[in-house]
C-alpha cells in the first residue's frame, strides 16, 4: 500500500525539478532597478523604488577624478531636469585609480562644497567586479558591453525600470545625447 503523503511529496519533487519552460519564464516578472537601493552618503538610504515610474540617471563619481568636474554639468541636469522628473544618484568609488579615498566628509567636501551638487549622493560603493553593489552586478549582466571602464559612468535608468542608455565616463552629461535621451524619457507617457 502506498503512502499518501509520501505519493504527494514524490509527486512534487518531480514537479519541481521539471526545467522552467521559456514561456513559463517570460511570464515571470524580471527585476528592475526599482529593486535596488544604496546607503545614502549622510544618512538613510536612497531607495529607487522609491523614483518608481520616473527616469534615473546613476553616475559612479571619484573626488580626484579628471573627470571631478562632471559634477557641474550634472548639477545643471538636476537643475534642468529634477523637477520634471529626473533623479540623479551619484555613486562614489575608489575602483578606478584610487580616486575617492576619502570617506564620507572628504566625498561631501567635493560634492556639496565644491561643485554645489544637491542631488543624493550614496556612500562609497564597489562598482566592479564580484564585490560590487548589486545594483553594479544587475547592470553588468543586463548591458555587459556598457560596464563602467572609469569614472563617471552613466547608467540612464527608463520609466519602466530597465536601462535604457548607458554613457561613459567621456560623455559630458550635458552632451546633446545625454540631454535628448533624459528629455524623451519625461516626454513618454
């Protein structure tokens, strides 16, 4: 005589060990950038969810950077842009040539003091690599070929989670693709 439960049990790992069929995968909801957040620079978290339905651009910064003065022309889309939509989060990292080896008050210095940024800032995270932030790893394995080679890279995140642009750190972030692919993204409905 056959157990019942056990009958139930090895008909559920049979189930269970069956492959997800390709349509059973696409049915399944892939994760966005709306399921990440980063530890803010001065307290709390920046949670992307939070920006749900709205574009975000994610920019990996550096103090010492030759690049430092991005800061600028991302304060001027901040500026430009904040209000109708846009959320800009600087990320610092020390990953490429050692250029953000402060800690929070030196990041701060640069950012708020220096170059006058009001948009969030994170708290110094790993970009590259195993070690990197989730959200890094998320992006590395959505757009490979649009990782970060430097500083200020630029992740433009769409209103429906997914990367929609990515820039290197060589692109101003006033440069007219930056401003045109910001300004489609808040003119989408």
């Amino acid at each position: 005589m056959i157990n019942r439960r056990h009958f139930i049990a090895s008909a559920a790992a049979i189930v269970a060990a069956r492959p997800i069929t390709a349509s059973a995968q696409s049915s399944m909801s892939r994760l966005t950038a709306y399921g990440f957040s980063f530890v803010a620079l001065k307290s709390g978290d920046i949670r992307l969810s939070d920006f749900a339905g709205k574009p975000i651009l994610i920019v990996n910064t550096a103090s010492q950077c030759g690049f430092t003065p991005q800061y600028t022309g991302l304060q001027q889309l901040w500026t430009q842009f904040g209000k109708r939509g846009l959320m800009i989060v600087g990320v610092p990292s020390n990953d490429f040539g050692g250029q953000e080896p402060g800690g929070a008050t030196e990041i701060a210095q640069t950012a708020e003091d220096d170059y006058h940024v009001t948009f969030p800032i994170a708290a110094k995270a790993v970009v590259k690599g195993p070690d990197a932030h989730p959200f890094y790893k998320w992006a590395a394995a959505a757009r490979p070929a649009d990782m970060p080679r430097w500083n200020f890279h630029k992740y433009l995140i769409g209103r429906d989670g997914y990367i929609a642009e990515a820039f290197s750190h060589s692109v101003e972030p006033t440069d007219t693709r930056v401003v045109t692919a910001i300004a489609r993204l808040l003119s989408d409905t």
